[in-house]
C-alpha cells in the first residue's frame, strides 16, 4: 500500500549587521561581545594584508587586550575574484577550520573583499555542515551587498557561483575604517550596487546619491559610508522581508543588470570588476527598459548620467562580440542559475519596478549599439 508523510516546518533566521569604525581599536566591543567566550579562526583577504602590513599584529592586539579567544594570527588568503576561480581557498579555510578544532559552537571571523568572502563563507557553510560566520567586508561592493547577503560560493564550469550555498551569517561587522586602504577604483566599486538599490527601492536615495555625487566620485570616505550603508540596509532589508531570501523561486528582485555583468565578468576575464560589469549591465538593462516602454527617457538619463558622473564606463566593446551572440548567451545562462522560466526584474519608476519574462535579442542589441555609440561621443555632447 502507498502511503507518504508530507511535514512542514519553519526555521527563524536572525540577521545581524552591525555599523562601527575602528573595530580591532582596543575597547571598541562589537567582535569581543559578539564571540564571548567562544573559539575564533580569523581568516584575511591578502589585498588587506598586504595593504596594511601591521594588520595582523592589530589583530592580535585587539584579542589579548578584548579577551577574544582567536586560536591563531590571521591566516591569510589569496582575495579577489582569484579566490573564487577554483577551490584553493576553500580548501585552504577548511583545512585550517579543522586544524583548529573549530566546532558548530565556534566562530570563523572572515576579513575581506566580496569574492573573498563568498569562498571562506562557502567553506565555514559545508565545514560540520556549517559553522559560525562573521563577514567582515572590506571593500565598497562588500559593505553595500554582497557581505550582507547570505550567500556563499565559487565558480566552476566556467559559471559565476555554480558551486555555492545559502548560509545566514552569524553577524556581519561593517567597519568603515577598513575602507581606509582602498584605492579610487575599489572606493567606487560598491557605488553601483547603490545606485541599483535605489532605483529599485528608494528615490530619496537616489536623489541623495545624484546630490553627493561629485564627493562620492572624489572618493569622501563619510559621503561613501552614507551610501554604502543605506545601500547595506536596502539589501539586508529585502532578504528580511521579501519573502524568498533562499531564491527557491525564479525571481531575484534585485538583480537589476546582473544577467549581462555575470556575463561580462567571464568574456573580459575579470578585466571589468563586479562593480564595473554591473554598471554596464545596469546600463543596458535601463535602455531595454525604455525600449520596452517601461521606463521613461528623463529616467534613463538621469541614471545613466549618475553611473557616469561616479566614474563607471558604461560600455564594453566585449558586448559586441560575434554579433553579440555570446552576450545574449547570459541570458539563457541566467535563467539556467535561477531555475524555472527567465524572469528579469526591470525599472518602471525611479523607486518602482516590474518583472518580465522575455528579453527579445532586438532589443538587446538596439541597447548596446546606444551605449557603443554613447561611448564614442566627446564628453561634452553627452547629456
């Protein structure tokens, strides 16, 4: 006789982000309450650690004198898009996880870039099944979006994130004095994740980032750290509250322009970074978006103008390819990722947005011949 046992149940999720400067200055108690008296593996991004040679030691400093339990100096590994090009890193962080004894009660204390992250992250996530994480972000793109999220992995097959899992952080520290080391580009790079965000969510935010524009691109540490962390709070705020933050459906609500930047990331070779393809990918997903008859030309301007005024390019001579056959190729590539029929999330207002299933490949190339004759226009006839 055929019988079966259909059961449901609910699993509550708390997601932490704590907003502070200067976070290993001794008596600063965000790290030392949040471990107590629990075992820390402290794993570093080597652009951190090369960029501020006594890093390590402010570490360990900071340990001794907040009583924090760290079993080793920080461990430094490779950061960057590098350390999620294969399992190196991964394999590097678990190894270290159990040399150390660090148990599902203990901490790993994760320092550095977006990708850098992702891949300690996936690590601590398949480590016993998972074990504790702290994300501390060190970069723009971090800070604003990616080491909010509660999401971990690398890339396999040639395929952005292929191999990866969902994992709720056990806090996320963003420490706006680790943005201190970065250079014009990294400073920029999370601005785009901003200017996305807002123009899904928030058009108060948007205007504020059109305003600040001038000190964001001069790269102004506080105008920076207001928009990374409303950008922060917009990100955490939808994995809270949107009801899929898993993504078992076919929707990623804020994936505005992602499809073409994955793409771009893999045909330029890491050339653009993330932040850089997004801005690209943004840029062609607003001229599809009017071409669609979805968001106004006053819209289209004003974003496209915000992304320029910031210092991102918004073309890349990849996207014209072979005809551009291997850029729309990302898109089949997208909805393969997501699973279920391709659903892209476009702007119908500043603020406002809808969800379309078919991107027709017209519309795609009409978008990028724009932006390829946009880039060959002298600064001063762009308006």
């Amino acid at each position: 006789m055929d019988d079966s046992l259909d059961l449901e149940f609910a699993v509550t999720y708390r997601h932490r982000i704590f907003f502070t400067e200067g976070a290993f200055v001794a008596g600063n108690r965000v790290l030392a309450d949040l471990f107590a008296d629990a075992k820390v593996i402290p794993i570093v991004d080597a652009g951190l650690a090369n960029s501020r040679p006594g890093f390590a030691a402010e570490v360990a400093a900071y340990g001794k004198a907040m009583g924090v339990h760290f079993t080793r100096s920080p461990l430094v590994l490779t950061g960057g898009e590098a350390a999620k090009k294969d399992s190196a890193v991964v394999k590097a962080a678990l190894a270290a996880i159990e040399a150390d004894k660090i148990c599902r009660h203990s901490y790993v204390l994760a320092i550095g870039g977006g990708a850098f992250l992702d891949a300690v992250g996936f690590a601590a996530a398949t480590a016993h099944r998972g074990v504790r994480l702290v994300r501390m972000p060190t970069t723009t793109l971090g800070q604003g979006d990616a080491g909010v999220g509660v999401k971990n992995g690398i890339n396999t097959f040639g395929k952005k994130n292929f191999t990866g899992a969902f994992a709720v952080p056990a806090a996320v520290v963003n420490d706006l004095a680790l943005l201190a080391s970065l250079d014009a580009r990294g400073l920029r790079d999370g601005l785009v994740e901003a200017v996305k965000v807002s123009l899904l969510k928030d058009p108060v935010f948007f205007a504020n980032l059109e305003k600040e524009s001038a000190l964001l691109a001069a790269g102004n540490i506080p105008a920076i750290g207001r928009a990374v962390r409303r950008s922060a709070e917009l990100h955490a705020k939808h994995i809270a509250g949107n009801g899929d933050p898993f993504e078992l459906g076919s929707a990623r609500p804020l994936d505005l322009g992602h499809w073409a930047a994955h793409k771009l990331e893999s045909m330029t070779n890491h050339r653009l970074t993330h932040g850089e393809a997004v801005a690209v990918g943004l840029a062609l997903d607003l001229i599809c978006a009017r071409e669609l008859g979805l968001f106004g030309q006053e819209e289209t301007e004003r974003t496209l103008n915000l992304l320029v005024a910031l210092g991102f390019k918004i073309y890349a001579p990849e996207m014209h390819l072979e005809g551009g056959a291997p850029m729309l190729a990302g898109l089949e590539e997208f909805r393969e990722h997501l699973g279920g029929q391709l659903t892209l999330v476009l702007p119908t207002a500043i603020g406002k947005s809808t969800q379309v299933h078919v991107m027709p490949a017209a519309v795609v190339r009409k978008a990028a011949d724009e932006l390829r004759a946009r880039d060959q226009q002298p600064c001063a006839a762009r308006s």
